[in-house]
C-alpha cells in the first residue's frame, strides 16, 4: 500500500478514462499475467506511473525477443 501514498483515485481513474491507449496496456499486462500498479505521479507531466509489480515475469513473457537484434543474438551458431 506504500505505493500509493498521495494518489487521488479519482484523478488515476479519470487520466486512464481519457486514454484507451494506457488502459490497452494494463488489460494486456494482466492477460498476460501480470499485476499492473500504479507507483507514482510525474507532476511536471502531469501523468500516472504504472509498474507490473508481478513478483516474477509472467510466464507468458519470458525469454521474449522484441527485436530482430536480440533474436539473432540468442541463436546458437
């Protein structure tokens, strides 16, 4: 609960109703098996900040390559 000491929910609620974007995100964070949270507020920027406060990577996400890079850089030779 530390986490959200100072937090509004009401304004938490009402940045993420204006963003389908941002809610987006924290549906496939949880689908996939994780625990979004809210942390923090950037005041300067006025946004919310979310982690996944997942105890460990959900299964669903380890060993992910994003890039073709990091892809080619795990195959053996």
């Amino acid at each position: 609960m530390n986490r959200h000491e100072g937090l509004e929910w009401a304004n938490v609620q009402a940045k993420l109703d204006a963003d389908n974007e941002k809610l987006w995100s924290l549906h496939e964070m949880e689908r996939t098996g994780g625990e979004p949270d809210v942390v923090g507020h950037d005041n300067n920027l006025d946004v919310y900040i979310f982690y996944d406060c997942s105890p460990e990577s959900p299964k669903g996400r380890r060993s992910v390559c994003y890039d073709r890079e990091g892809l080619d850089s795990r195959k053996k030779t």
